[in-house]
C-alpha cells in the first residue's frame, strides 16, 4: 500500500508535518531552504494533504517597525503560488485537506475571513500569537484554559533566533491538528 503523501508548502522547520512523517506518511517540504521552491514546483498525483505556511513578512502587524515598506503583491506571490499548488492538487484528486496558516493580519484583506483562528496556548503550548487558517480541514480541539492564566505573547520573545522561533508552528497545535487530520 503507498504512503500517504503531505505537501509541507514553506514548512521550513517541518515542525508542523511532522506529526505525520512520525505516523509514516511521505512528507514532502517544499521550501526553497530545502532546495524546492513553491513558485515553480509540480507536485505529485495523489496528494492526500496539504499544509501551507506561506512568509508573514508582508501581512505582519508588526511590520511597523522594520524599515523596508510593506510590500503585498510580493508577500501575495508565495501565497498565490501555495494557493495554485492547492487547486492542482484537488483538480487532480480528492484532497482529505488543505490548511493555509499565517499570523492574524493583513492577509485576511485578501483571503476573507479566516475558517479558524487560534493561539498556541489553546492547545497547551505557553505562549500567544493570533493564528489564522484557511482551508478545507476538521479543526483542531483546544482545550481549556482557567480565565485568570496569563501566557506571554511569542512578541516578548528576544535573542538571536528570534524570528525563527516566531515562525515555527507551535508543537502541541501541530499534534492536535493532526489528530483532526489523519
């Protein structure tokens, strides 16, 4: 029987599939760190699913600070480019799913209301950060937290690093949302 494969559009770290490289589907991470860029791959036949995590760099809020101006038909291109790969894939064949995340921002100007909206403390992970996702997909299960706890928001994180820790998928979401898609 052939492994089921999952398309990890910019998965950088590969935080977010592995869930199911671990389970033992085929994990494909298309990242141009990686050596695969999404703007000109082709993907397989039979795709089973898809998670997209496109640069927020250009739909951040807090793009405020940096000195280069907001540019959104270039932060669109990698969107665009997920989005295309996404609609080849379900043309071809019956995607179980397809997720696309990116922090609460001005990518919402463009894709519309988003179908879930999360922060990574909602499924156990210690810290804040509004996440959008839109897709095709069962949401995740959150779990309950006690109304007086308070979790930093992932912006009062510093260091070196520091953008990159900001942009891997928290851990314990990455879990629960594969659970929800199995």
């Amino acid at each position: 029987m052939k492994k089921k494969i999952i398309l990890d559009l910019c998965g950088g770290t590969g935080s977010w599939s592995k869930s199911y490289k671990d389970a033992g589907y085929e994990v494909i991470n298309v990242d141009i760190k990686r050596g695969l860029d999404v703007r000109t791959y082709k993907p397989p036949e039979n795709v089973y699913g898809i998670l997209a995590a496109p640069p927020c760099t250009m739909f951040s809020l807090a793009r405020t600070r940096v000195k280069a101006p907001r540019d959104f038909k270039e932060g669109m291109e990698l969107v665009i480019a997920c989005l295309n790969i996404i609609w080849e894939c379900r043309y071809k064949n019956n995607l179980a799913f397809w997720a696309l995340e990116n922090p609460m921002g001005y990518l919402r100007q463009f894709l519309g209301k988003p179908a879930f909206t999360f922060d990574p403390c909602e499924f156990g992970d210690g810290y804040t950060k509004r996440t959008d996702l839109w897709g095709y997909f069962n949401k995740p299960l959150k779990i309950k937290i006690p109304k007086n706890k308070k979790f930093p928001s992932i912006s009062d994180f510093t260091g070196s690093g520091q953008s990159i820790r900001r942009a891997i998928t928290p851990p314990k979401f990455a879990k629960a949302f594969f659970r929800a898609n199995q």
